[in-house]
C-alpha cells in the first residue's frame, strides 16, 4: 500500500489500553507523520480501520456502517486481544463477534495491550516502509511479558499450566497418543499465573511482542507430548515425561520407597477404570495413598 494511510479509530467494549496504544503511535519517536500516516475522526475520511475492544450488540451496526464508509482500500486491523478474540469480555451476554465474523479482517496485532511499536511495524509493513533500528527505541522494559515458548525438553504435559491460566488461552488436546498443550496468545492476558505454577519451568513468557499476521489461526504456540497407554486395556490417558518425573521426585524425595519401585510402576501405568478392576494392584494403591500424603508432606 503507497497512498497515504488514514486511520479510523473504532472503539467497543475494553479498557481502552489499545485505544491509547495508536494514539501513542503518533509520537514524534515513531516518525509515523513522514511516514504519510494520519489519525482522522470519521470512516469517510479513513482507508484504515482500527478496531479495539470487544464488539457488542449496539456496537455490532456501527461497525458495518464504519467499515462500508471507508475509502477503498478498506483495510481493517484488530488491534489487542479483546479485538481478536473478545478476550476477557467473551462470556459477557451482550457480547457478539470477534469483529471478522461481522466485516472482513486483513491484520490481528497480538497483545494486551500490544506495544506502540508492535503497531507502528506493522503500518510499515503495509505501507512497505523501513523502520530505523535503534536499540532503545525497540528495547523492552525489564519484566516485559510477550509470546510464549515451551521448553520441549522440560514440558511434561501435565496442563497445570491451562488450569491456572486466567483467561482460558490454554486447550489441552488429545490425539493419536499425544496430548498437545496449545497457548492462544490472541486471547492472553500475559499475566504470567502459566509460567509461575510451571513445575518444571518449562513455559516462558519471552520478549517478542512483534504479533502481526494476517491468518487468526495462527496466534499460538503448542507443545506435544507422547502419552502413556495403559498396561491393561491400552487406552491412552497419561503423558510419559509426568510419569517419568513423579517416579523420580517419588524416589528422590522418598528414599525408603525405593524399594517398592516396580509396584508403584505397575500402578501408575494402569489407568483409573483398570485399576479400580484389577485385585493384584491393590498393595500398590495403597502405597499411592501413602506416598501422595508423604510427598505432599515434603
Ligand atoms: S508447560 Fe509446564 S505446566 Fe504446562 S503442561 Fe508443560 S510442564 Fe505442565
Ligand atoms: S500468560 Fe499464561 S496464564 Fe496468563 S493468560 Fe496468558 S496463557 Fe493464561
């Protein structure tokens, strides 16, 4: 896109930090002005629309009626996590969208709320322009928190990290054997609560903010792990790396129960439904008792 860049801002339901983002955008720093981008007040005057927050049901027409008064060529991007996937707002009952369900959407930057720089980058990339590299301009703060990575060597798949997760942007998959653990940072908070009650630290929450594309399906990051099937019926149901791992805090932490080992192996690889049929693993289960309340006692 060579023409000049007019950007409508179209606001819904959220708390405004994106909103305040582009504005901040248009800080000299950013050199957006030279750069041919300006910020006007109604659709009519726009080739651009930002969409920021949550839709919902009054704000649904409005934004069919901003979108069919842009100039051609009508690129809209949802800016923030609550523009692609209502994020926090999404069980609110007046709640409708994500915005591509209601007009068309070329672009979806990431984040809550993304950095000015993430967005005056991705006005660059479709203006064609070249950004100046500065270190402190595109330099994070200490304590940033953006895309996820997994550690595959260290994640065990045991999906404490989506029961902790604050806004439900963790889906724990089974498949063919492997349970997949998928982060959908299109509707993350980067609260951290994941990588904090990581007991492996296996989960990092990195620098990268640079969230732009124009595919919403591709705003994850996933990690998979083979599961364990069951010595009895052969039904998948635990991942291996955690009953790799309990078996060594078991025999680290417990040193009298090294003994029983291969009980306790034989137990932990029999799924619930089996175990609660076969009688000649009940030592073992016993022993499971025992040891949950001794190593929850370490
Ligand atoms: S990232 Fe950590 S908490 Fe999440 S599944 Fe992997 S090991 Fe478990
Ligand atoms: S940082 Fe982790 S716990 Fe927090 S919302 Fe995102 S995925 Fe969920």
């Amino acid at each position: 896109m060579s023409e000049k860049i007019s950007i409508y801002r179209f606001m819904s339901a959220g708390c405004n930090g994106c909103d305040v983002q582009i504005l901040e955008c248009l800080v000299p720093r950013y050199k957006l002005a030279e750069l041919g981008v300006e910020v006007v007040f109604t659709p009519e005057e726009a080739n651009v629309l930002a969409t920021t927050g949550g839709i919902n049901v009054k704000g649904r027409e409005e934004l069919k009626k901003a979108y069919e008064k842009l100039k051609p060529p009508k690129l809209v991007v949802a800016v923030g996590n609550c523009a692609i996937t209502k994020e926090i707002f999404d069980k609110g009952y007046p709640m409708v969208g994500p915005p591509d369900q209601i007009i068309p959407v070329n672009f979806y930057i990431s984040g809550c709320p993304p950095r000015p720089q993430a967005i005056v980058t991705a006005i660059a990339k479709a203006l064609g322009a070249t950004l100046e590299e500065k270190e402190d301009y595109w330099a994070t703060p200490e304590g940033f928190r953006g895309k996820h990575e997994f550690d595959s060597e260290k994640c065990m798949g045991c999906s404490a990290c989506a029961q902790v997760c604050s806004s439900d942007a963790i889906d724990v998959l089974e498949d063919n054997g492997k349970r997949i653990i998928k982060v959908d940072y299109g509707h993350c908070s980067f609260c951290a609560f994941c990588q904090d009650e990581c007991p492996t630290e296996a989960i990092k929450l990195t620098q990268e903010y640079h969230l732009l594309t124009d595919n919403r399906s591709t705003t994850n990051v996933t990690n998979e792990v083979d599961l364990f099937k069951c010595s009895s019926c052969g039904t998948y149901f635990i991942p291996v790396p955690q009953v790799d791992w309990a078996l060594e805090r078991i025999g680290n932490e417990v040193s009298e129960y090294k003994d029983f080992h291969s009980d306790l192996k034989t137990a932990i690889e029999v799924c619930l439904n089996c175990r609660r049929e076969i009688r000649n693993i009940r030592n073992a289960k016993k022993l499971l008792a025992q040891l949950s309340a001794k190593v929850r006692a370490v």
